[in-house]
C-alpha cells in the first residue's frame, strides 16, 4: 500500500505543566527533564468522534478522495464515551462512509497494528483505498490527583488513507502479554446475578518497567525489520517514534547509535496520546514538507498489552 494523505485534529485547550502545578503537587522542574513534556492538548467541551471525524476529512482532502472512494475503515481507540456502537461507526456517520468499519483497542502501537490490518487487505486483493484514524483521549483514563501518570496525557486525533501500493516495505508486530504494566477498569451496568467484586479503576503504571519494555521492544523490532527487508540504519530518513517520553526516544537513539535529526518529536506539546500519537507525528511532519519521494520512515510504537510494532514505509 502507499500513502496518500494525512490529517489531524486536536484539542483547544492548551495545560502547560505550570497549570497542572496549581493543583498537582508537581513542577515543570519535575516534569521536563523525566519526560520532556511541557503542554498538552486536553478535551474540554470536544467530543473524540469530532476530532476523529476532522482528521479524517483532512486526510481525505489531502488524497484527494471522497468518504465513497474508501472500502474499508479502522479506528484504533482505546476508549470513547460510547461502548455501541463501534467508535468507527460513529465517525463513519459524521463523514459519510459506507464501507465496512471496524475498531481495534491495541493501545499506543494501535496506528500501526491498523497499518497491518490495512496491508492484509491490500495484499488480498480486497481494497483499492483503506481510511485508518487513531482517535484517543487518554486524559479521561487518569486520576487527576495522580502525579504520576496524569502529567503524561495528551488528545488528539490522527488519520492516513492508503491506496495500492507497494510502499510499506515491511510491519512487524509483538506482543508480552502482562495486565500488570499498564491497566484500567470499568465497571459494567449491574445485574441482579452480579456476586463478584468489582471496581473502576482509572489508569495504573509501573512506570520504570514500562520504561524498560519501551526501549527493549522499539530498538529489538526496529533492528528486526530492518534486517528481515534487508535495509540497515544508514537507508533511514526518519525514525516516527511513539511520544510516550523524551527519554525513552533518547534512549532508542542512543541505542541504535542515530543521529537527533533522524528523530522528530512533538511530545513538548502533546504529551502522550496514545494510538494517535504516531498519526499526529506523521500529519505535523507532512504538513511542513519535511518528507520527499524515497524517503524511508522507520515507525516504532509501544504500550499497554503489552504490545508493540515497528513498520517500514517509503514515501
Ligand atoms: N511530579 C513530581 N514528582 C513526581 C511526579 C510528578 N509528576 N510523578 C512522580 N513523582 C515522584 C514520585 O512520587 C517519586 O517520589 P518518591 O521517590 O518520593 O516516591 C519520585 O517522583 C520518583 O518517581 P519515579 O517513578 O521513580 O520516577 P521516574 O524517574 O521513573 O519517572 C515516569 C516516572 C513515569 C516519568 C517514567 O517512569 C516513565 O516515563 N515511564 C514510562 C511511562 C510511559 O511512557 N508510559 C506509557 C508508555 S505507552
């Protein structure tokens, strides 16, 4: 598949880490130098489907396609307001498509697990034009009395449309099963039958372990993919990282011993937002021209399941 468009969406409000200090007993001291982010985009009065919705159409108007050009769309989201129908349908009404519409909740790396879904199909034979939004607002997920994990959220919505191609050289994905790392609950409507325990639990993380998978997953698929296709780092253009953390970027860098420039980031004003994270790079990146046919973009994203995927794309 090739990529023909881009598009994002995010919200109005700007919360630097000065605002957050007012209520949190936390600083911009802390926060810079551990994770490199200073403001993010938080939903106030948006919906997520209306974010979804934007970085949709300004996809599709980059690619020059209509809503009936796409066969087949998929959002990655890890949570919305509703439970049913699909977060995809819901964005499918807004823009008017009428092709089959599916979520996928593969957390951070859900942009690329999308990727993979999308290749498959193309490699099927089944589309001529695959939609994919990572639409996410990881700020209704965390305690906002939890210095630890609410300081590190951002929203936002971002979006690709694929056409055929054979532009993605190649996608790997991995997975560690463990609910211990990074987990949530909810609880569900009661019954008269319910005799378990249950509880709402809003986003918990044992930051550091998180930390290290982070680092191990990205740098091992990385390298991985780049010797399955037979390409090595000096063929690479850019590395479109998930901004989760400065730090765990620095640490990939260092590892695969690349250069800054190879590296953009916007997590100073995003924080991390999750599956959207890589889409919202990619739109940025792509709208300020930095791209020019042949360049090579190396994807790496990682998260809760744990799950992780790299993938190669030649623009
Ligand atoms: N402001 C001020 N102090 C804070 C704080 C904040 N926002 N968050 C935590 N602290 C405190 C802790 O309470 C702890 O205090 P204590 O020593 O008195 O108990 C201290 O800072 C150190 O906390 P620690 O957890 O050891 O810090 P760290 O260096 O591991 O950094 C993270 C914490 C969360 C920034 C870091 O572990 C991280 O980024 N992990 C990866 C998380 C991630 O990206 N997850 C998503 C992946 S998709």
């Amino acid at each position: 598949m090739r990529l023909i468009g881009t598009g994002s969406a995010i919200p109005e409000k700007v919360v630097t880490n000065a605002m957050l200090s007012e209520f949190l007993d936390t600083s911009d001291e802390w926060i810079v130098p551990r994770t490199g982010i200073r403001s993010r985009h938080v939903i106030t009065d948006e919906n997520v489907e209306d974010l979804g919705a934007r970085a949709c159409l300004n996809a599709l108007d980059m690619a020059g396609l209509k809503p009936e050009d796409i066969d087949y769309f998929i959002c990655s989201n890890v949570v919305n307001e509703y439970i049913t129908p699909s977060l995809s349908c819901i964005i499918a009404e807004k823009i008017g498509l009428a092709c089959p519409c599916i979520d996928i909740n593969c957390a951070c790396p859900g942009f690329l697990y999308a990727m993979d879904i999308a290749e498959t199909h193309f490699l099927a034979g089944k589309v001529k034009n695959v939609l994919i939004v990572s639409a996410e607002e990881p700020t209704r997920m965390t305690d906002w009395t939890d210095r630890s994990t609410c300081v590190l959220f951002g929203d936002g919505a971002g979006a690709a449309v694929f056409t055929e191609g054979n532009n993605l050289k190649g996608i790997r994905l991995h997975s560690q099963p463990d609910s211990s790392k990074i987990w949530q609950k909810r609880t569900l409507m009661p019954t008269p039958y319910i005799t378990k325990p249950e509880e709402s639990v809003p986003l918990q993380m044992r930051g550091k372990e998180v930390f290290k998978f982070a680092v191990g997953a990205s740098t091992t698929e990385v390298e991985a993919l780049l010797k399955e296709i037979g390409m090595s780092k000096s063929d690479v253009s850019y590395y479109m990282v998930h901004q989760a953390n400065l730090r765990i970027i620095d640490a990939i860098k260092k590892y695969l011993e690349e250069p800054d420039e190879k590296f953009p980031v916007n997590i100073q004003d995003h924080g991390n937002s999750s599956s959207a994270s890589c889409a919202i790079l990619l739109d940025e990146c792509n709208r300020k021209g930095m791209f020019k046919p042949g360049d090579i973009l190396v994807f790496s994203a990682f998260g809760a399941g744990l799950l992780s995927a790299a993938a190669v794309l030649e623009w």
